[in-house]
C-alpha cells in the first residue's frame, strides 16, 4: 500500500468531512459547507495576542491555531482557549456554555456521543500540579454540563479522551501520561459502575481505540518507550503486544471500507525512532505497513509544537479522507485530501 495525495488544501484544520458535512478553522474562523451552502462563524478574539494570531508560525508558539467542533443536532461544540461554545446553526447565535479548569483545548476526536445522545469529555491540560480532573456530560446537546465524573488530586495528569463502544453500550475514557497515570476507564452512561483498566503503566498509554466484537484495539501512546499495537480480549482484559510503531500515536481512524489508519507523532524521547511522522494502515488490525512518512519541520519541539498528523472526523473511504497537521513539512497548517492505493 501507498499513499496518493489527491489534492493540498489551504485549511488550517478539517475537523469533519462527509458527503453533506465540510468543517474547517483557521485561526478563530469557522468555515462550514453543508449541502452546498457555505457559512463563516467567526468566534471571539484573543485581545492583544490576536496580533500573534495573524501569523501562522507565532500563531503556533502562541498556541492560538487550536480549537476542537464537534457537530450535534442543527449546531456546533467548540471548545477554544478553555471555554466551550454551543453555536445554533438555524438562529446563527454563539453561546458560552461552560469554562474549562486546567485545559485551553481537548485531542481531536476526544469527546463521544452515546447512542440516546449525551456527550461526554474530559481535560486535556498540562496539569503540572495533578489537580483534579473532571469529566463532562451534557445532555442536551452541549447547551449544558455538568461534571459526572472527577478523577481525585493526584491521581492523573489528563484525560486523552471518551469513547462510546457500540458493543458493550459503555464509554471507555483513557488517561495519562507518566507512570502511575495510564489507565483505561469503562463505565455506563450515568457512571454508575466505573471499572478501572490497567496498572498506571505505558502499556495502557493511549489516545483512541478500535472496538472490535471480541476485542479492542489500541496503539501506544509513549514517548517513554517502544509504542505496540496492543489488542485486549473483552472477556478477560488480558492484553498482548502486536506490531511495534515507529512512534507514539495520538490519532487514528476506522474508515468505511475496512481500512485502519494511524499516525506517529513526532515528541522527545527514546520511543521516537526517527525524525518522521509515519502513516500506518492495516486491513486486518494484524498486519500494519508504513505507507507515507511525513518529516518534522525541525523548529524547536518545545516551543513550535510536536510533529503531529490527524484525521477529520466524518465517514469517509480510503479513496477519499482528510489529513491535516502542524510541524511538518509540507503539512504545517495545512490539510491534504488522500487515497490507499494498493
């Protein structure tokens, strides 16, 4: 397998893509294309940073290019520089809905919708203290939240992100990042039975999984050390090594053809193999091949950001799905519309 790509974008991020369904940002502009008609939503400035955010490079040391959308029924979540935003697509009005307590934004793909429709997140910030770190459920298509969940002081630096699991009807949450801190969370809606995966180890250092009938499946998420392929049987929770990566994943996607796409992010640390972002797929969650590489941009890691490629939500196919990322080469900023050639 080989990767083609089909056309280059100036979009800074695509964070869905489907047949009806366009979303992309840049800086703190929306753009949305649904069936055809296109509509701009501009979100609240920064103040005097906004001089920083005229330029893609002091944008990104500013950390002033991410927010997260995430469509629900006839409007938009958007989380950005720590607060969360219900937008109604039928009114046109923009509304502060929540403000965030140690977290500017979450991972792409990192809130979950259940199948009766509440949405679930947690914080993703640098937590340098290990304060507590609540989990959000709204239940009204983020017009409100409440904290269902809190993991206690001390226990976790953050949360990577919720996940609904179609099979077992549960929300599957996974936590980080050193020893002691990497677990695997699967609970009912409501929380009323938490059960606690794992052992604080690497091992269930993660940032998104694929739930298969009989097992789930995720990739390391360690800078710390090699990251595997880890797949884990329903029934008993035991886990096994696979496919060793050339890196830590942050993102990856199931598209609708049968295909398994992830990506290798580009941090600090003896888990990172070389200076690439690799893009990984698989047929079979078996067999993995390295089908494109795409090289740091080799500013300093610290204050212009990892090396990361990611994957606009939304159905697509492998003749046909979105990639945007920062601090690489050719991608810094910038999206990329791809095709799987065999």
């Amino acid at each position: 397998m080989r990767l083609l790509i089909k056309k280059k974008l100036n979009k800074e991020i695509i964070h869905y893509a489907s047949d009806d369904l366009f979303i992309s940002s840049h800086y703190n502009r929306i753009f949305l294309t649904k069936n055809g008609h296109e509509k701009v939503i501009q979100l609240p400035g920064d103040g005097w940073k906004g001089l920083l955010g005229l330029v893609r490079l002091t944008r990104r040391a500013a950390r002033l290019d991410k927010c997260n959308i995430f469509p629900v029924n006839e409007g938009l979540v958007i989380i950005r520089q720590g607060l969360v935003y219900r937008y109604d697509l039928e009114k046109n009005v923009l509304s502060q809905t929540l403000k965030l307590m140690n977290c500017r934004n979450i991972l792409h793909q990192g809130m979950c919708r259940t199948e009766r429709g509440d949405l679930f997140f947690g914080e993703y910030g640098n937590n340098p203290n290990r304060t507590a770190v609540p989990i959000y459920r709204s239940q009204d298509f983020g017009l409100s939240w409440q904290t269902i969940y809190s993991f206690p002081t001390g226990k976790i630096k953050h949360v990577h992100g919720c996940y609904w699991d179609q099979i077992e009807k549960k929300v599957w949450i996974f936590t980080g990042d050193f020893k002691g801190e990497c677990y695997a969370l699967c609970t009912d809606p409501d929380f009323k039975k938490v059960e606690w995966i794992g052992d604080g180890h690497q091992v269930y250092r993660m940032c998104n999984a694929f739930f298969e009938e009989s097992a789930i499946h995720w990739i390391m998420d360690s800078q710390l050390e090699d990251s595997y392929h880890i797949k884990m049987d329903r029934k008993t929770r035991l886990v096994e090594k696979l496919t060793i990566f050339p890196g830590p994943v942050w993102y990856i996607k199931q598209l609708k053809d049968g295909y398994y796409i992830a990506a290798t992010a580009q941090e600090i640390g003896p888990g990172v193999h070389d200076g690439f972002s690799h893009l990984m797929a698989s047929r079979d969650l078996v067999h993995w091949e390295d089908i494109h590489q795409f090289r740091h941009d080799g500013l300093p890691k610290r204050l212009f950001k990892f090396g990361v490629a990611a994957f606009a939500d939304g159905d697509q196919t492998s003749q046909g799905f979105y990639i945007f990322g920062e601090a690489l080469k050719e991608l810094d900023g910038k999206s990329i519309l791809c095709q799987i050639e065999n």
